[in-house]
C-alpha cells in the first residue's frame, strides 16, 4: 500500500526533528558553524560591495540592486541545502552500496534519502541571505523602485530559485547512476552557476550566459525577475515563467532520478 | 623513540609525498571536471571586474586587463594555496583515534603529515594549477609573469608553504576539539576577505588594507599574485618569508603538545 500524503508530512517532520536535535548535541559547535557558514557566504557579497564601494556600478546595477539579486539567490541556495544535503552526498552512497538500504525502505528513494539528514547547520546562509535581501529591499523601497505587490512577490524568488538549484543537483545526482562519481560534477552543475547567478548575468561571457539561460537555467532563479521588477528589461510574462521554469525542471530531474534508479548496480562487495 | 636521524626522516616524507600523490592520482578524471568549474569561479570575478574597471581603475598598476590576469593568477595558486580538506580529514583520525598509528611511526608526526600535505600540493599543481593555466591560457590569454622567475617561483614555494601550515593546523585543531570543519571555512573565509585572491588589496578601504597587508592571508593570495604580476617585488617576499618562519615554529611548538596531549587522552 502506497503511504498516504499526511504520512509523508509525519514522516519528514519526525526526520526533520530528529535531525534538528543530533545537531544540537553540540551547540556551540552547530552555532559556530552556522555563523561562519553565514559569513563565509557573505565574503562573495562584501568582496563585490567592496568593489562597488569605489566603482559604483557593474553594468549599471548599483550595489543595493547587487545586494537584492544575490540576498534572494543566496536565501534559495539555503532553502535548497536545508533540503538537499543527503543529495549531495549520493556518490559516497553509490560507491559504498549503501544505496541499497534506501531502495528496500516503503519510500520513493528520493524521499528516504532527503528524510535521512535536513543540514540546519546552513540556517546561517539562509539568515545571511535574509540580511542582505532587506538591505536591499529597504533602500530600493525609499528610492520607489521597488512598490506594492513586487514586494509580495520577492516572497516567490527564492522559492524558484530553491526549485531550480534543487533541479539541477537532482539530475546531476542521477548522473551518479551511470557515472558513480558526482562529486566534482555538482561543483561544475551546481556550485559554480549558483554563485554566477549573484551577479547580474549580462556581464558573463555568452557561452556563460547561454549556460544560465538553458541547460542550468539559473537566469530564472533571480536574475529574470529581479531585472523586470526593478525595471531594467523584460517581459512581464517572466514572472509567470520563472516559476514555471521551476516546475518544468523538478520534473524532468525527478524522471531522469527514477530512469537512472532502474540502472543502480550495487558494489557487490 | 629511537632517533632515525636526517636521512630516515626525509626518505619518510618522501615517501609520504609520493603516496600522497598516487592518492590524489586516481581521481585525475574527476578534477579535470572541477577544474572547469574552478575556472568558472575565476571567469565570474573577471567579468565583474572588467566590467567595472572599462573606464580606468584609478589605481596606478592597474587596468581591466591586469585586473582579468590578476584574478587567473589567484584562481591558479588557491589550488596551491587554499583548497585542501587534507587538515579535516586529519582532524577526523584524531577523533577516531586512528591517528595513534601514525605517532607511532618512528618519524616526527609534523613532517609525516607535511609530507601528505606536501604530495597533495604537488598534485595539484600538475593537475589542477597547470590545467587551469592551460584553460585560461586558451580562453583569455594568461600571461607569463612579469617579475623576475626567481623571485616569482621563491612566492610560488613560500605561498604553498603557508597555505600547507593552515591545513596542518586545522588537522592539530582536532586535538583539542570535536569538529574542525569550522576553522578550515574560517580559514577560507579570511584567505577570501583579506587575502586579496578576489580584490587586489590595493582596491580595499584604507584601514582594512593595512591590518590585511600585515597578515598571512595576504601571504597566500594578494603578495604572490603581485610578485607575479611585477606589482611588488623583494620586500613582499620578505613579509612572506618572515610568516613561513613565524608559523613553522608555531606549528613545531602546537605539534609538541598535541603529542602531549594524545599521550594524556590516550589518542
């Protein structure tokens, strides 16, 4: 019998608790972590305020609109590694088999191993994120670029953003079924495109761009939206796309994850 | 402990290089992966700084142009430098207690492990420090340096040295506590402050320039990136050389009591 939608919510949260609560074994260090976490996240953004301190703007977006773009990129990029830390960790699961305890669970495979650790210890992105984001806000909201309800949707962005990053370290895990060895992989899919999409994108190169546009499409994360709701290009129907880009990519990631699970081999050792 | 003498000692770390290195070997595949992504994160700081240095930098020495070589240097030496879970890993036998085998060997336990740390960099230098230098040579044109060869290769030598003590000190650091992941990402995050691999110093407010000039950080990414690009010469080394001093008596002073240690709690 498949496990009831309330059963999935129980689950998760049981998981979830628990994970909370191994983390706070040692508090000071979970605090400790969390911070420097934050503030290691921050250095990208202090380094570019740096810059903009002496040169004002980078292809005319002045630091409050940098600060706006990446806040929202980097609470996503929290959201996305609460969540998907175990994800991440698919190749130590390929190499030592330990995927097969997760196949014989009464779960979709992806859920059992999401449930199995929630990584809190990034909360300190998240809040840094959260900071950055009301600066920018604050500033864009007395100078009126920013009214109304593109205030209401800033709540969405980062939950784009989550979907996309999420996608993408998704299907690069899947890859794992045939290639074994992701880690590499998810600094090239995940890790470098998440922090090319802080900065506004029509600085990159084309090739980078055309990277973010398409195959790992960051661009609708933040940066589309962002540029439409402070006025400096687009279409208004990119806020109805960014999420639906969103979707559309959970989706094709979740079907490459299911294709790739039939082709699990295990270590045989 | 029966002492091996000089000749035991260095065939030990030799030894521990070339292992090291074999270690590191079998994933070449993988990092040649990483590699495009590390050039990405170097392609990023390009773009943003020739973007907002096209009309001048204000800076004397400084143009676009040598900002986008100043960037590449960087993103080539942290592998050198910077990136290296090595100390984590080694914290990580403190805390399993695995480690007792190696302060058992009849070799001293700090060149043992600078020996690892050693064959990792050399390593990376092959296969991370010279493809990306390939990467970049063919897609923006990196230049060779513009000081003098001695010179940059003594901070090339020296920068690697520093960086390699970081690692070894976040490895002693599980000696004394549970978790050391911590120091390796304040390591980092400091290194990326203050030590200029991302803004030359140069470009940072007054008062931070100055504490950061003084630190070792600026030994790992801001002075051998300058002495590369012909910006500073001998007196930076010299800074450097001082700090590899400075933190090599302080690593044989810390390695001494974490042996004391690991006797007391019994590893």
């Amino acid at each position: 019998m498949r496990p009831s939608a309330a059963a999935y919510v129980r689950t998760f949260l049981v998981l979830a608790k628990s994970g909370l609560r191994e983390r706070m074994h040692y508090k000071a260090n979970f605090l400790i972590t969390s911070l420097l976490r934050g503030l290691t996240a921050l250095a990208d953004f202090l380094i570019v305020a740096v810059i903009l301190m002496r040169f004002r703007v980078v292809d005319g977006w002045d630091m409050y609109e940098v600060a706006l773009l990446y806040g929202l990129a980097s609470l996503g990029n929290a959201i996305y590694h609460v969540a998907g830390r175990e994800m991440e960790q698919i190749e130590r699961y390929l190499v030592s088999g330990d995927f097969d305890a997760i196949l014989v669970r009464p779960w979709p495979t992806l859920f059992t191993l999401l449930a199995r650790k929630l990584d809190f210890g990034r909360l300190g992105n998240g809040v840094q994120g959260l900071v950055v984001t009301v600066i920018g806000v604050n500033e864009l909201t007395r100078r009126g670029a920013l009214a109304g309800w593109e205030h209401v949707y800033l709540f969405l962005i980062p939950l784009t953003s989550a979907a996309i990053i999420f996608a993408v370290a998704l299907a690069t895990a899947a890859a794992g079924f045939w290639l074994i060895r992701t880690d590499d992989l998810q600094v090239f899919t995940t890790y470098a495109p998440v922090t090319a999409s802080y900065y506004p994108l029509s600085i990159y190169p084309g090739w980078l761009k055309g990277m973010l546009y398409t195959l790992i499409p960051m661009a609708f994360g933040n940066y589309l939206p962002v540029r439409y709701l402070l006025g400096k290009g687009g279409s208004p129907w990119v806020l109805l796309l960014a999420p639906v880009v969103g979707a559309l990519a959970l989706w094709l990631a979740y079907r490459l994850w299911l294709t790739g699970e039939t082709r699990y081999q295990s270590t045989g050792s | 402990m029966v002492n091996q003498g000089q000749p035991q000692t260095m065939r030990f770390v030799v030894a521990a290089i070339r292992m090291s290195f074999r270690r590191n070997l079998q994933y070449r595949g993988q990092h040649m992966i990483n590699n495009v992504a590390s050039a990405i994160f170097g392609f990023i700081y390009m773009a943003i700084w020739r973007s907002v240095a096209q009309a001048g930098t204000g800076e004397p020495g400084y143009t676009a142009l040598s900002l986008v070589q100043y960037i590449m240097v960087n993103q080539c030496l942290m592998w050198l430098t910077t990136f290296d879970r090595y100390g984590v890993l080694l914290a990580g036998r403190v805390r399993d207690g695995t480690i007792g085998s190696d302060l058992m060997r009849p070799v001293g336990f700090m060149a043992l492990q600078m020996g690892q740390i050693y064959g990792g960099k050399l390593y990376n230098f092959f296969f991370r420090t010279l493809a990306l230098v390939a990467i970049f040579a063919l897609a923006v044109g990196m230049q060779p340096p513009a000081g003098s060869i001695p010179l940059v290769v003594a901070a090339i030598i020296t920068a690697t040295h520093i960086g390699s003590l970081m690692v070894y000190f976040v490895g002693l650091a599980g000696f004394w506590t549970v978790e050391t992941g911590w120091l390796y990402i304040l390591f980092q995050t400091m290194t990326i402050l203050i030590g200029g691999p991302s803004v030359p110093l140069d470009f940072m407010p007054a008062a931070v320039a100055a504490v950061a000039r003084v630190l070792p950080f600026a030994c790992i990414g801001y002075y051998p990136s300058s002495i590369y690009m012909g910006l500073l010469g001998g007196e930076a080394l010299l800074i450097m050389v001082v700090w590899a001093v400075i933190l090599t008596l302080v690593a044989i002073n810390v390695t001494r009591r974490a042996r004391r240690r690991a006797e007391v709690v019994g590893g």
